[in-house]
C-alpha cells in the first residue's frame, strides 16, 4: 500500500499544486459536460438530524451537542460544494435518514430528484442517490445484501439514453474484523458479478467509501490488481492513488479511501477522466498537512463540511 507522508513546507507545496490541479482537471471536465455522464461520490461524515431515534443510538447528533444551528451550517457547507460541482448524479454515504437527504436536496440551488431506502444499519448510517431529473431516469431502485447491516444501494435507468447500473456502497471500517471486511466486499463482487453474467456489456458504476485504498491487499484479494487495465473491473482513481492523492487523512497520512470501479464496458473505453475534488476551503491543516475539514474531532466541534473529499468522474469528454 502506498501510504504519502511529507514533510511540511514541502507537503504543503506539493499539496497546494494537488489542489489545483484537480480543480481545473474537474472544473474544465464538467464545464464541457452538457453531452458526458457526470457522477460524484461523498461521504458527507455523519449528516443526522437533531431528533432522537427510536431505532438506535444517536445520541451524539442532538442538542447540545448537535443543534439546529451546527445542523444548518453543515447542509449549507455541503450544497456549496454539490452545487459547484452539479454532477448529473451524486452518491451520498453516511445520511441518517430519508429527512436529511430531502433537507439537503431543498437546500440545493441545482434541480436534484433523490433516491433513499432505509436500511438495517445499526448506526442508522445509510447511503443515498441524488440525481438531475432531466439527465437520469431511474427505472429500477433496490437494497442488496451486503454481509453486513449497511446494504448496498442498487439504482438502474437510462442516464442520457445508455442503461446504466449504479451501486453505492459504504464498506466496512477497518475497525471490523477482516473477515468481516473481505465478506462485505466479496459481497459486492458478487452484485457486480450477476449484473454482468445478465449482461456481460452492462455499463456499472460502483462508487463508495470502500475503506481500503485501490492497493490494499484485501481489495487485490477480492478484485484482483486494478493497476491492470483490462481486469474484470477498472477504477478510474489508480492514478490518483499512484500519485498520493487522497480523500482522507488519518493522522499524518493521505489515503485513498472514496473511489469508483467500472464494468469493461466503461472502463476499457478509456473515455473518462476522474479525480478528487480537493479544494483549500474543504481543508485544514493538522501537524503541518492538510486533510478534510471535519464537522468533529472526537467531542470537538470544527464545524467543517466533512472528513472526506468528494471524488468525481466525467464519462464521455
């Protein structure tokens, strides 16, 4: 595993060109996107509500601790950034339920539908699908086991008149035993395995926090190596990976935890580009680098968006 850790005035330099660059990559992608298919992933880091849940334990999402006016600060942070991006579709981890998911699309200024099923999640963390109503028509929305109570959320439909598959997927942390961990992306191997067995030309897309970097031993055990173009799965992410960039920062390490696979059909084409959405205002800066800027700290408020970037792709330039 490729694992970044610099020292700071040259962390810092490097990372600064990172931010750039990844900027002007997506910003010059999407503006040149009104005939490609967008798609955009976050793990927007605990978006919960202010009410007490009667299903399980959230007791560190309502007042105090968690009020109206933190709540509020956090979806107008997160409809910043979805809205400069306006990917035709947006793949949300850890939403606690179907009335943030609609606070944060009716906060949003770009025209997003949702999907969001309830999940058996112990947490109450869930996954949702945003997507631009003119652009994608779903016809088919399901929740797919996943080895564990988080399911997989499965969304078909015609985006810009190609059938596509969507899952997105929170994988097991690496708190969890790794047998735990391989079964829950074993599992996903296997929804991504009968879509193609239907289908062997289904265009997929697999996006999600996977907790595992690209080159971690566990994903090469399950998906073989993605350094490899034309394995049974692609990810547009290897070169972010290769490069040190990451979507989360655990202590003094980058790591590339939120990326998206391909079916063959997409990703031998070769006609996409992908990235992180890695933007100084998303940023802090901890012992002289810079990661996301969370929303907590342990019981410490820092009032940031999240502890993830987003990562993007473009299909179609």
């Amino acid at each position: 595993m490729c694992i970044v850790a610099f020292g700071k005035n040259f962390y810092s330099r490097r990372l600064f060109l990172i931010l750039l660059s990844s900027f002007f990559i997506f910003h010059s992608s999407f503006c040149n996107a009104q005939s490609a298919q967008s798609f955009v992933f976050w793990n927007v880091e605990n978006l919960f509500d202010t009410i007490p849940s009667p299903f399980y334990d959230d007791g560190e999402f309502t007042p105090p601790r968690w009020n109206t006016k933190r709540y509020g600060r956090k979806i107008e942070q997160l409809t910043s950034v979805l809205d400069a991006m306006k990917a035709d579709v947006v793949g949300l981890a850890e939403v606690e339920n179907e009335s943030v998911v609609r606070d944060l699309v009716m906060a949003l200024e770009t025209d997003y539908n949702y999907i969001h099923i309830t999940s058996g999640d112990g947490r109450g963390i869930e996954q949702a699908l945003l997507y631009k109503g003119d652009r994608f028509f779903p016809s088919a929305q399901r929740l797919q086991r996943s080895g564990m109570g988080r399911e997989f959320l499965h969304v078909e439909g015609e985006l810009m008149g190609e059938h596509v598959h969507i899952v997105v997927c929170h994988l097991a942390s690496n708190l969890n035993d790794t047998k735990l961990r391989e079964r829950n992306m074993r599992a996903l191997r296997s929804l991504v395995e009968r879509i193609l067995t239907h289908d062997p030309a289904a265009r997929v897309v697999v996006m999600g926090d996977m907790n595992s970097t690209p080159g971690d031993k566990l994903v090469r055990r399950v998906w073989g190596d993605l350094s490899q173009p034309y394995g049974f799965v692609g990810t547009p992410h290897w070169a972010d990976y290769e490069k040190g960039r990451g979507s989360y920062g655990f202590r003094e390490r980058w790591l590339l935890y939120d990326w998206m696979l391909l079916s063959p059909a997409l990703s031998r084409e070769g006609d996409w580009e992908a990235g992180v959405y890695a933007r100084e205002e998303l940023a802090e800066s901890y012992r002289g680098m810079k990661r996301p800027r969370r929303t907590f700290v342990g019981d410490n408020y820092l009032g940031g968006p999240s502890d993830h970037f987003p990562v993007w792709l473009v299909i179609g330039r």
